[in-house]
C-alpha cells in the first residue's frame, strides 16, 4: 500500500492547486480525479466559457466597426462559425490543463485517474487500482453539480435533450435560434451574454423581482438594464408551472405565459458533491460540508474545500482554500475573510466586486459613505466606446476605510484585484485617492471615486 502525507480527493482549481502547494512544501502528496485534471473550471466552466465569450465580444465588435472608422462593405458576410468557436474552445482548455499536468508533475504530484472512495479518514481506494492509498491527511475536493428544481417536465426534458445545464450549453452542435434561461445570477447573466451577442434570443425567467439579487442595488439595476438595452428579454417575480418540449409555462403579474425556445438553460444554482466519503460520516449543511476556519471538517485530519465547503462557489475561492487546508496541516494555520474576496461576471461589460454593497454595511453598523464615478467621463472609456458602467467606492465614515467596492466596466474583473489590495491592507479612501494611477486607464475611475469621497472628483461636476 502507498502511503502519502497528503491525499487530494478532486483534481480542480482547489484540488490541484492544494497539491502543488502541498508538495512544494515537502508533503508527499497524491491527487485524485474522477475524470480530467482541473475539474469543471478548466474543462466545462471557467476557462471554455470566457474563451466563448471573446469571441462574442470579437464578433460584436466586428459588427459595430464602423463607429470606430473601419467599414465592412458587406456586413451580412458577417456570420457566426460555431463548429469554429467549438475548436478554439477546445484547443485552450487542452493547452491550460495540460500546462497544469505539467505542473503536477514538475512537483512531484502523484496523479491517479479514477474515481476515488474513502474507506476510513487515511485510507482511499482508487477504481482501476488493485490496492487502496493511504494518508496521513486528507483533503476532499469533490466541487459541485448543477441543481435542478422539482418542476414539472424538466426531467423529461434534461431526457430529451431540450432541457441543459451550462457544461451542455457550452457543447450545443448548432448555435441556437432561440434560448431560455431558468435563473438571473452570475452564470445565467453570463450566458445570456454570450448567446445574445451571437444573435441568440434570449429570455431570461428569474423568480425574485430582480436578476443579481445579492449584488449591490445600483449593480444590479444597472446590469439588469443593460442586458434589456442590448436585446435580452428579462421577466422577474415569475413562478414556472411546468416546462413541456421547448415550452416553459410561466405565471407573471398574474398571468400565465409561454416562452417557445430551441433549448432551456437551467441555471437555478449547484449542489455540493457529497458522494464517495459517506464512510466518514461529516458533519454537513444544506450548503455542504462544515468546516472551521483551518477547513478541517468534524473528522480530524479531513478537510473541505471548494464548492464542497460551499462557502463561496467561486475557483479562486477553492485555490485560495486549498492552500489554506494544507498550511494547516504543515503547521501554518491562517484563516480567510470571505468579506474581501472580489467576486467576477463577465459580462459585457464586466462586474467587480468586493466586499460590503451599501445596505450591507449599513446593517453591519457601520457609518456609511459612498462615492460613485461613472465610466462616461473617463477617457479611455470614451475612447474605447464602452462607457456603460461606473465604480462606486462604500466606506466607513469614521476613518474613511473602503468597506466595500463595485465596478461596472469592460475590465472590471481584472480592476477589482485593486480593491481587494486595498481591503486586504485597511486601506482607506485617502489611500486611493493619494495613489496616482496611470493615464489614460480605466483604473482611474476608482481615484476619481477616491478624490469624491475625500473631497470631490477632478473630471466630474459634482455640485
């Protein structure tokens, strides 16, 4: 039997990250995947989805050309080659698992291709092996799957194929005419980009009175507005009664109504993989497995990470995680704060954000200030053509720390890192808007917002 220091149950941006960081820290360290090294963000998530949506955004550009001086003499030329998109979908999710394969092995991670069982707390066994692993430690990082609601007719749609989560949109043989989505948060919002920007109509069914619900108010109404704006039909405060083909029949304002589409997106949330380890007997909750601040579970030595801890559903939370499971168990425990960890949408444009929204501070006690600038009067927004969107900066009265920050803009997933920074550092208002950021940038907006919390912004009349 082969023993290790560490065993890693889940091969994802949680799990092997954990490994690596594992074994760089002289543990000898196994990893675990059922399928395919980097789990559902590198093969059917993260990475393939935003490869899809450059092209979205490429193709929208092409189209909107002549606003910036370039003209197409016929535009109708202009199409879509979705066995194309397909292809270049693939050929970066090989390239990116396979570099981190390459990682894996570069430190020394043994890697088994099977689906794993845990027999007790130090044992596993691997299908295809014909012994089991055993381990000092173990860290399980088993992710998450779609969940689907009890809704009549879905199951006989996910059977026939009508009915898909976003690993199936994301594998469609044909683009499609017409799609509805069953939801309105970050993946459904995602999604209804990509599709509309291809020339997919779209409608999107969300039962609360609002898509991006646990977002920043002036977020969401702005996001929400936009993607009406841009050709996506939004219906809030809807309940579906039941879903028959391509149909989904639905109740608004007190009136039933039918959506016809090629296809039904269902992105109505994920439920945590608690299959393979039931031998453990963990603790749980409706939101997985419960973990204290190290991410050690009820079962000493044992951790969760990822979506299976179902803190926050997000890869860089599940990396982030792992690397804090494994300092742990090297004797180097530190703990997260989950309150100054962005949070990313890539829509068009994009979505930052970190922290408290308003109301949350308020409720949270704090005495609360806001500062808003928006993209319109920033110059390279203007000169890019992208100006829907703004950065809106929460902070405490009291010293001016930033509790909290929003940004709508076309790279606000890359601007919000600076946010965290600041967060991370206790950083205040005083600290942003004394920090020069280089001209012209996007990344201006968060100073402009700064110098509007201490005083008022330089390129914005504010009376």
């Amino acid at each position: 039997m082969k023993t290790y220091d560490i065993i890693v149950l889940g091969g994802g941006p949680g799990g092997y990250v954990a490994a690596i960081k594992a074994a760089q820290l002289g543990a000898k360290t196994a990893v675990i995947e059922k399928s395919r090294i980097g789990g559902v963000c590198l093969n059917v998530g993260c990475i393939p989805t935003k490869t899809l949506l450059r092209s979205a955004k490429l193709y929208r550009e092409v189209l909107d050309s002549a606003a910036f001086g370039i003209d197409i003499p016929d535009r109708a030329g202009v199409r879509v080659n979705w066995q194309g998109l397909m292809n270049r979908k693939t050929e970066v999710v090989d390239k990116i698992v396979g570099g981190v394969e390459k990682l894996l092995k570069f430190n020394g991670v043994d890697v088994y291709i099977g689906e794993g069982t845990v027999l007790d707390p130090h044992t596993v066994q691997v299908s295809g092996e014909s012994a089991p692993i055993s381990c000092k430690n173990l860290i399980l990082a088993t992710g998450s799957s779609p969940a689907f609601p009890k809704i009549e007719g879905i199951e006989d749609g996910i059977k026939n194929g009508k009915v898909i989560d976003s690993t199936g949109a994301i594998q469609l043989k044909d683009l499609p005419k017409r799609l509805t989505i069953l939801g309105g948060g970050v993946i459904a919002v995602e999604f209804a980009t990509l599709f509309s920007s291809l020339g997919t109509e779209v409608t999107m069914l969300q039962r609360s009175e609002t898509i991006l619900k646990v977002l920043d108010e002036d977020v969401r109404d702005t996001m929400q507005r936009h993607l009406i704006q841009t050709g996506v039909r939004i219906v809030t405060g809807t309940k579906i009664d039941r879903i028959d083909g391509g149909s989904v029949v639905f109740e608004a304002d007190g009136k039933t109504e039918t959506v016809e589409a090629d296809y039904i997106l269902a992105s109505l949330g994920r439920k945590p993989n608690l299959k393979g380890f039931e031998a453990l007997g963990l603790e749980t909750s409706k939101k997985g497995v419960v973990v204290d601040e190290t991410m050690q579970t009820s079962v000493p030595g044992v951790y969760a990470i990822g979506d299976l801890a179902g803190k926050m559903m997000l890869a860089h939370v599940a990396s982030a995680e792992g690397i804090a499971a494994v300092e742990a168990i090297m004797g180097h425990p530190d703990k997260l704060n989950y309150n100054k960890i962005p949070s990313c949408i890539y829509s068009f444009p994009e979505v930052g954000v970190v922290g408290y929204s308003e109301k949350a501070a308020a409720e949270a006690g704090y005495d609360v200030g806001t500062s808003t600038f928006p993209l319109s009067a920033n110059g390279k927004a203007v000169a890019e053509g992208e100006t829907t969107g703004f950065v809106k900066i929460v902070y405490d009265k009291t010293y001016g720390e930033v509790v909290g920050v929003h940004i709508i803009a076309s790279h606000a997933t890359d601007m919000i890192a600076e946010a965290a920074s600041t967060m991370a550092l206790e950083g205040t208002v005083y600290d942003l808007a004394k920090t020069v950021h280089p001209h012209p940038t996007l990344s201006e907006i968060v100073m402009e917002a700064a110098h509007g919390a201490v005083d008022k912004p330089i390129h914005l009349i504010k009376k």
